[in-house]
C-alpha cells in the first residue's frame, strides 16, 4: 500500500492594516474619517504586548492558553496560505460603517488568533472588523479585544499552520448560516430600517414574513422578490399587485415570481387596465384573479370539464412547465392571455381596440404590447405572442 504525501505551500504573513493602506483610496479613508468608535471597549483584558513579552521572555505561559486580550489592530497578522486576508472585501467595510455609524465593539464581538513561538500574531477570524477598526482613523494602535491562542512553543510551522486553518474552518465551513427568513426576523426585531419599513410595506395588505406578524393572514418566504419588484418596477405596480391579490385570497402563501410578474404586468399595460376600469367601473385586474383563482375550475366542471383546475400562482410563472423559454417574461405574457380572455368573457372592450383590449397588432407608437416586446430579449422576443395567445391551463 503505497502513502501520499500532501505537499503544501506556505506563504508569507500579511499585516492586515498595511493591506487596507494599499487597497483603499485616499479619498475612501478621508470620507470615513467623520466616523468614530460608537460604543466603550470591554475593559479589564490584558494588553496583548504583554502577553507576547511573557510568552517569549519567561516561563508565565508554556503554550496552549487560551486568553482575552487588549491587542493593538497593527499587530495583527494574516496568513494568505489558509485564509482570505489578500480578498477583504473593502467595499462591504465601508457599507458596514456607514450603517453602523462608525465602529461598534459590541457588534464586533471578539476575534481570533494564534500567537506563534516567533512572536507573530495570525489572526483566523476577523480580517474585516480589523479593517474597519482601521479605516475609520487610521491609526495603527487602536484596539480591538481578541481570544489569542497560544502556540506549543516547540511547534512546527506545520503543526500550526494546522491548527490555525482548523479554526478557521470552524468558522467558515463548519457554522450553520442563516436563512432568509432568519436575517429578517433578526433585523426586524433590531429595528433595522429596511427591515421595519419592509415590515410596513406587507402589514397593509395582511402580509407577514418569518412570522413576525401575528396577525397576518398571508406568508411571503422570499422577502427578496418583494424588494426586487419595488425597485426595479416602482411601489405604486407592486401595491396594486398585492392589493389585488390579496383582497382577493388568491393563495395564503404568495411566491416571489408571481410578485415580480404580476407587478410587471401592471406597470407594462396600466393605460388598457385604467381605461377598462374607468369605461365599466370596475377593477378588472383584481376581478380577473378572482375569477380564474376561485372559479374557473368550478365552472369548466359544470360544463363538463371534470378535471379543470384553477389558475395557480405556478402555473402563470413556471416557464419550464410549459415548455416555454425562463424569465418573468412569459408569466407576463400568461397574464395577457388571461386578462384579454377575462375581458372577453365579460364584453369588455375599447374603442380602436380590435379584437382584444390589450391589442397584439397596431402602429400606435403608444401600443403597449409593443412596447413590453422591447423589453424582452430578442431570444425570447419571436414567442411571446404564441404565450399571450395559446390556453396554458
């Protein structure tokens, strides 16, 4: 039976604030130089100077401790061969400060680091709270609390190099992160601003999410399509979505696609929706999801369509079910089918409108089927047409 060798290379340590010195502009260090420490630092910890003088100097600590310090952010190090001190992500430092409003201890918590026989401090955790201690004055001897960990002092750089990317992984591999609805419910509960306001934004349609609200009577579990649909789409599009939906019980739980969809449509051919709203006094979006969500397979079973299901939220985005090409696009473009149906089955129409109230055919250049054309990719632009117009249910 033959043994592998593992060969490894080891690289050299990095000052972690000398890497900040090098990849932050100027200009980043001055705009966040109004920013200041917003909390006390948890005292009574050693000095980390002292610490190391011991360690190297007597016989007070024979390796293998494990202590809190007081350590100064100049005299950490990190080692490229196992952790990702050379890819900080420097943009995130700043974000972060700029939401914090400068450098928090208590949401910094403490790092972690090992002290080698040669008296360098490799820090495993916390590149990026070092980084933000820096930056916000640049000054080489501020602190920041730190579990150092004391090497055996007849260890190998093997045996430490092991051992340090051991608690590195734990941190990295080994912890369980949190889902969507985990950060949510956290930053809700923190009063973070995004979170609140998301909060407020479902609270008037009965919308809930991950169970913060008690009295909701509608779950949403991909927040992240909401915030998509308002950004990208506009609030009033994603409100008359939710609305519609909503007052109308389509489901309890409502998906993100159909967020997204629904939204589009509404802003793609909101001139046709209010004018056939305004001509019958109705409110024909919301009217035509009842209708198909609640009553069309009751009705197609009284005429002899036993197995005739209602219109699902899935149904309407789930491209590959329909052998139709991805994207919001084609949901979209079912929306259409439905709603000119719905308008016909009702003898809606409008005036210069053949055929159907949202018309395929026209050289208006305010044709709003046209206009939602453009916006799809030319791949998929040729088939639209054959979605708005084929039954897909």
């Amino acid at each position: 039976m033959t043994t592998t060798m593992l060969k490894k290379i080891y690289r050299d340590v990095k000052r972690i604030i000398d890497l900040a010195l090098d990849k932050v502009d100027e200009k980043d260090f001055e705009n966040l130089s109004k920013y200041r420490v917003v909390d006390q630092m948890p005292s009574g910890h050693p000095l980390m100077e002292d610490v190391v003088r011991d360690y190297l100097t007597g016989d007070k600590y024979l390796g293998g401790e494990n202590i809190l310090v007081s350590a100064r952010i100049g005299d950490l190090w990190g080692d490229p061969t196992y952790n990702r001190v050379e890819e900080i992500n420097y943009h995130n430092c700043m974000k972060q400060i700029r939401n914090v409003g400068g450098f928090s201890f208590f949401a910094a918590d403490s790092l972690s680091a090992f002290l080698r026989p040669s008296g360098t401090v490799a820090c495993t955790k916390g590149n990026h709270r070092i980084t933000m201690r820096f930056l916000i004055d640049r000054d080489p001897n501020a602190r920041i609390i730190v579990g150092l960990k004391l090497h055996n002092k007849n260890a190998t750089i093997e045996q430490m190099i092991v051992a340090e990317a051991r608690d590195h992984t734990f941190d990295c591999s080994y912890r369980t992160s949190q889902k969507g609805d985990d950060k949510f419910r956290s930053n809700y509960h923190a009063e973070e601003g995004w979170a609140v306001k998301l909060y407020n934004d479902c609270a008037q349609f009965s919308i809930g999410i991950a169970g913060t609200n008690p009295e909701a009577k509608f779950d949403l579990p991909r927040y992240s399509y909401l915030t998509r649909a308002q950004n990208n789409i506009g609030h009033v599009f994603t409100n008359k979505f939710l609305e519609a939906f909503t007052s109308k019980q389509c489901c309890s739980v409502i998906g993100g696609n159909i967020i997204v969809t629904g939204s589009a449509f509404c802003k793609h051919f909101q001139t046709i929706i209010s004018k056939v709203d305004k001509e019958y006094n109705v409110d024909s979006f919301a009217d035509m999801l009842h209708f198909y969500f609640h009553k069309w397979g009751p009705l197609m079973e009284q005429i002899g369509e036993p197995d005739a299901k209602n219109v699902t939220q899935e149904m309407i985005t789930d491209a590959a079910a329909w052998n139709n090409p991805p994207g919001q696009e084609p949901g979209i473009a079912r929306l259409v089918m439905l709603y000119n149906t719905y308008c016909a089955r009702n003898k809606y129409v409008l005036k210069g409108h053949a055929n159907t109230v949202i018309p395929f055919k026209s050289d208006s250049e305010d044709n709003e089927w046209n206009k939602f054309l453009d916006t799809c990719h030319p791949y998929i632009r040729p088939s639209m047409y054959n979605v708005a117009t084929t039954k897909f249910f």
